[in-house]
C-alpha cells in the first residue's frame, strides 16, 4: 500500500478540506480496535461521554432520562490499548499528515481522541460545525482520522461534510450562539445543499481538516457504529497556554 497522498490527493485535500483513502486499516487492526471498544462500551470503562451530555437535537434529556446512559464517545482512545497506539501513528497515517502538516507532527490528546459509539436507540443529531470552534492553536490547522471500524452510511449517521469551508470566512451572523450554521440564514441553505456524504467502508479511513464544516445525522440502523478519531497538528503549532487544548501532554510522531 502506497503510504503517501497522490498529487491529486493532495490537491484534492487542499481543495475541499478532506480525503478518504480507502482500506487504509489492516483487517486485523480494525477487529482488534472494535473488540476493544466493544468491551469497553459493555463495561462502560470511563472516561466516557453520553449522548445526554451534548445536548445535541435527539439525545437523551439527561443522564437518568430513558436512554441517559447511552455513550457517545469512549474517550482517551490513545491510552486504551495499543492497537491505537499503533494505528494512530502509523507510518501510513503519519507520512500522509506530514504531507498536509509539515516535516514534524504531534497527536493532540486533547481532542478527538476518542471511539465515536453510535447507538442505534437514542443517538443524537450533529449540526453543521467546525471542530476548531471550540479548540485554541497558534495556527486553526489540524487534520483529523477517522478509521471506520464498520460500514458508515447515510442511514448509520455518517459524516456529511460542506467541501471547500475549510478556506472559506463566515461573517457572526451566519452562526449560532454555539457557532453551528444557522440554517434560517439564506446563504447558508444554499451552502448545506453542496453536502457530500462520507461514506465508507470498514477500514477505510478519512483525513479532514479541523476548518471543514460537517455533520452527521442519527443512526437509524439496527447496529452499533464504531469509528476511531485522532486529531494531530505541526509541532510548532501550539495550544494556547492554559487552555483546554493545552489540557494533555500531546504526543510526538
Ligand atoms: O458522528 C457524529 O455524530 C459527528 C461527530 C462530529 O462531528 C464531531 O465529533 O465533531
């Protein structure tokens, strides 16, 4: 497997903020990190985010509400087994990050870091937004992977991205309190038409950048949807002191 983004890949990266490279995940790599998540989700192995945290249009009102105790994220994926470890700094992944970042990378802890557990039952809606609204870097430039541990479908809640945001500037006006795209502002409606629906198959694996505006719906399957998420940035790009991005040690590639 080639470990580098083609030309066009590239180009296509610097265009609409993301690339998906196919089959990127080893089969063995992908059991193991869903044998992993399973467990933990069955064990409920802290530290954990519920659906009923994120306030998010479908999640359960609160943590005692039917459903309350429905996990969104198994968080501290980095630290939960090494078949992360490996993965989210592998010399595929790494060698194409470096091509988006620069020569010298680092895995945020901080952020993502996590496995995405989508429940069939009371998963919640995600509104457009850009992950970097609420993280503080010198530069807003880091890219996320996501590694597809199962089939990611419309119909599962998979991501849906607005190609090109990532370079483009949005007056206040367009965005909410919580900075997600108002869909009552004409110019917006018009953008959220250009979606694009990221759908993948296990093992592959999506590269974005941290600007892109996306989404995702809920998962109106009957299966549990497991993806891993890891955000990295240049080593000279630094979290902002004592902020929350500056939280965890990050980790050198
Ligand atoms: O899978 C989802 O619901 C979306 C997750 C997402 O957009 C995020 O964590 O930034």
């Amino acid at each position: 497997m080639n470990d580098r983004f083609s030309p066009e890949d590239a180009e296509g990266f610097a265009r609409d903020g993301y690339r998906i490279v196919r089959g990127l995940l080893p089969a063995t790599a992908r059991e193991r990190m869903r044998e992993v998540a399973e467990r933990d989700l069955a064990a409920a192995a802290a530290p954990l985010e519920y659906e009923a945290d994120t306030q998010y249009p479908g999640a359960p009102e609160s943590r005692e509400a039917p459903g309350g105790r429905t996990v969104r994220r198994l968080l501290q994926a980095y630290a939960r087994d090494a078949v992360f470890r490996e993965w989210a700094t592998a010399a595929p992944v790494a060698a194409r990050l470096r091509q988006l970042l620069g020569p010298r990378i680092a895995l945020a802890q901080a952020h993502h870091n996590c496995v995405m557990t989508k429940d069939p039952a009371y998963s919640s809606l995600t509104s457009w937004h850009r992950d970097i609204r609420y993280w503080s870097y010198a530069r807003p430039e880091l890219v996320s992977v996501w590694f597809a541990l199962g089939a990611e479908r419309i119909d599962n809640g998979c991501l849906l991205v607005l190609p090109g945001t990532h370079v483009m500037d949005f007056e206040p006006a367009c965005l909410d309190a919580a900075q997600f795209l108002r869909g009552d502002v004409a110019e917006n409606a018009a953008l959220m038409r250009t979606q694009v629906a990221v759908e993948l198959d296990p093992g592959d694996v999506l590269f974005f950048h941290c600007r892109l505006f996306h989404a995702a719906g809920h998962n109106r399957g009957t299966q549990t949807k497991f993806s891993a998420v890891f955000t990295y940035r240049a080593l000279d790009n630094l979290p902002l002191p004592g902020s929350r991005s500056a939280g965890q040690p990050d980790v050198v590639l």
